[in-house]
C-alpha cells in the first residue's frame, strides 16, 4: 500500500515538485492541492486531512501558515529555498529583461537565508538592493507597499517576492516581480525528508505497543476487603476506570489479576494517549482508596513477544519510583523514565564500547546505572556534582549513589575534584566530574 502525500503550493511549485517526485520512491503516492492566495491553505487542509499521512509544503510560508491548523509537525516538511535558488531568480529576471538588474526588491522570511551574503559572492556590483525580512505575523499589504513604493520612487528595476499573494498584486500594478524559485536539488531534499519522515512514522504506528498497569501491594488490598463482595466491588470499579483509555488507545484489556492489568494496542496509538494514560492512574488511585503506588510500563516491539519483553522492563523500572508512574522501554533499547514531565529521562540500557563495559564491570556498576548517571549529568548541565545532588535526582538514597560513585572513581570513570563551599552546618560534600 503506498503512503499518500499532499503536496501543497502555487501551480507552478507543485508542477515542479511533482515532477521531481516521478522518479522518487514507489512506494509513495504525492497528491497535487494547488493555491493561488496563502488564505486557501488553511480551507485546503480542513478537506483532506483525513486523505493523506503526511504533507510536503512549496515554501516556508506555507508551512507557517499550516502550523497554526495542524497540531503536529511530525509528518510535516517544506521546501527550502537556498542561495542557489535565488540566484535562478535573478538569472530569470535578466533573461526576460535581457538586462541584469542591479537594483532590486526582494522580501523573505527571516532566517532563511542571508541574502546580502549570497548577493555578496556572486562578486557582481549590485547597486541598490533593498531586502525585507518578515516574520509569522506578517502582513501582506505592508510587503506589496514595500515593493510598490520602492518602484514608483523609481529606486528599483524589480522585485522578488516569496509570497503568491504580493505576486499577483504588484503584477496587476505594473511591477515586474518574480517568484523566489526552487531548485531540483532542493526540491529533492524535501521529497527525501517528508518521506522518511511518513514511513518512521508508519513503522512505529504498526508496531506493537503495550501497556503494563500494576497495582502495588495488592495482598494487602485483598486483606483489607474483608469479604470477596467488596474485592469484586473495587476490580469492577478499577475496570471502569480502564475502559475508557482502553476504548481510546483502540486497545484489548486484559485482567492478569493480584492488581495487573494489561492493554495490547499500536506504538501510534499509544503514543498519542500518554496524557491519559497519566489521567488514567491518578484515577485508579482515588478509585483505589488506599496508599499503594500504581506504576505503568510500556514497551514497544514488532512483535507482541518483544513488546511483552520491554513492558515488563518498564515496569520493574517504574516500581520503588517516588510516586510510582509511567516507564517507557523503546525497540531500540532506549529507556524513558518521567514521561511528560520536566525531569524526562531518555538513556539506553546496553552499550557496543568493550573497554567501557569493562571499566564497568571492575567498578560493579551495571550499564543501564552508568547511562542513566551519564544522561542526567547532561540534561542538568552540571560540570562538577555531588552524591547529594545526584541522589535527588535519580530518587535514590545518598549510601547507594556514593558506593556507585565510589566504584565509578576507581574504574577511571569518574573523577574527585575538590568540596563544595560549606554554607551550613556539616561536612561539605565531595564534588565529582564524569569523566567523558
């Protein structure tokens, strides 16, 4: 089945767009949704969203003007133009002149592409060059009027614009303007990013996505029910509040019982309902009524049998957490702790480096500990760090972070580099550098 792509843009860029697609993958289906005036994309959109996976945009205006429709960017590209395209635009202006303009107008969105170096290297004198730059928040009049002025002062030969709509206005007042032109090459890289982007995101829609719910310390649930009425009372009760995710995750739940439930679904699916995934288990804890954690671990495989694998990963991870919550454990290995929160962790849980699990080996400290140290060291910016600091973060106590650290100095991968400056009572702590 091949993957169906909406190419959006003025005629002329999608013509060009499509014809570079012909001879580009196969397996992908472009289809063509034209526009004249930038206030058709947005109409555009609202009647073939449903019709395609991903959208391939002739501009960065385009794009802009989309985003504020479309809620993510993950299957979402555009062209962008480079120095070489325009240069092809002023090479157009001189052909259908017969004359190479020195004094020009030209307006593009800002950090695009820095025209004044561009017009710099060709080495040719260009006497007046006026450039505007503009934003999302742009106003097409105020750039037809930079044009328009700019031309019946007579300081200019001609313009360029990236926008449809200066184009057709300053064309119907007798301003001779061209449109910023795109290059094969640049219209290649765009086809190749939107692509892969669709077919990642269809390889992790299709694959399998699990979900491990578990409700701690369940023996002493059971004994405070007191009678099999009210246990069958509060797994009805939990049930209920499952049902919904799992109606929305399109997903089939499963009652492992002692407080373990299980939800098979697609990565996709799962992927979009994290939210209320978390929703789901504060729920389960008021629902619950009594103070036991309630932990979650996903994984993700190709398989059922390799999505089981990782779920269960996640889940011995996510329990003894304060606060219990969701662990992810990816197909690539990578494991994903806090999610959607301020203190997300993403880390791996092997390593192909001999001589560092070597180091770790003599130090006793296990791979997943070390990347986990490491990726949090990074994502706190820290140059130097204490066991107390590290230990706040990682949720654990200080006795186990220092024998770590202790292991982690003598294996040469972590080294002791002075004490921090006491501004309390006590010892002041031992400051430490990862060694990278």
């Amino acid at each position: 089945m091949a993957h169906r792509i909406g190419i959006i843009g003025p005629t002329q860029s999608v013509e060009r767009i499509l014809a570079v697609a012909q001879n580009f993958d196969h397996g992908i289906q472009f289809i063509p949704f034209t526009f004249e005036d930038e206030n058709e994309i947005i109409p555009i959109l609202q009647e073939n969203q449903a019709k395609v996976k991903g959208w391939l945009f002739s501009g960065p205006v385009t794009y802009v003007i989309a985003k504020k429709f479309l809620a993510s960017d993950d299957n979402l590209a555009y062209c962008q133009p480079t120095g070489a395209g325009f240069y092809m635009s002023c090479l157009q202006v001189a052909f259908d002149n017969k004359v190479i303009f020195q004094r020009l107008s030209v307006d593009i969105f800002e950090s695009l592409m820095d025209i004044e170096r561009y017009l710099e290297e060709t080495g040719i004198p260009w006497h007046d060059v006026y450039i505007k730059y503009y934003n999302s928040r742009y106003n097409p009049e105020d750039i037809i009027d930079f044009h328009r002025r700019l031309w019946q002062e007579g300081k200019i030969d001609g313009a360029i614009t990236a926008l449809r709509t200066v184009f057709h206005a300053l064309q119907k007042q007798g301003v001779p303007v061209y449109v910023l032109t795109l290059t094969e090459q640049e219209i290649y890289q765009s086809l190749k990013i939107i692509t892969e982007k669709v077919k990642a995101s269809y390889f992790k829609n299709t694959q399998v996505g699990l979900v491990i719910i578990e409700i701690g310390q369940y023996d002493e649930i059971i004994e405070k029910a007191k009678t099999p009425y009210i246990l069958q009372e509060l797994e009805l009760k939990l049930k209920g509040v499952l049902l919904p995710l799992c109606k929305e995750l399109d997903g089939y739940l499963l009652d492992k019982g002692n407080g373990v439930y299980e939800i098979f679904s697609s990565r996709g699916a799962v992927e979009q309902e994290i939210n209320m995934l978390q929703d789901t288990i504060q729920q389960l804890d008021i629902a619950i009524d009594f103070d036991v954690p309630v932990t979650a671990g996903i994984g993700y495989g190709e398989t059922v049998f390799a999505a089981e694998i990782n779920a269960h990963r996640a889940l011995r991870n996510s329990r003894g957490k304060a606060g219990g919550g969701i662990v992810i454990v990816q197909d690539d290995g990578i494991i994903i702790e806090a999610v959607n929160q301020e203190n997300e962790l993403s880390y791996s849980y092997y390593s192909n480096d001999a001589e560092l699990l070597e180091k770790l080996h003599r130090a006793a400290v296990g791979i997943k500990t070390y990347k986990k140290i490491e990726t949090t060291i990074r994502r706190m910016g820290w140059d130097t760090f204490t066991v107390a600091q590290l230990a706040g973060q990682l949720s654990v106590t200080q006795q186990n972070i220092r024998r770590v650290i202790t292991g982690l100095c003598d294996a040469g991968l972590v080294k002791y580099v002075g004490e921090e400056f006491a501004t309390a009572k006590g010892r002041p702590g031992k400051l430490y550098r990862l060694i990278l």
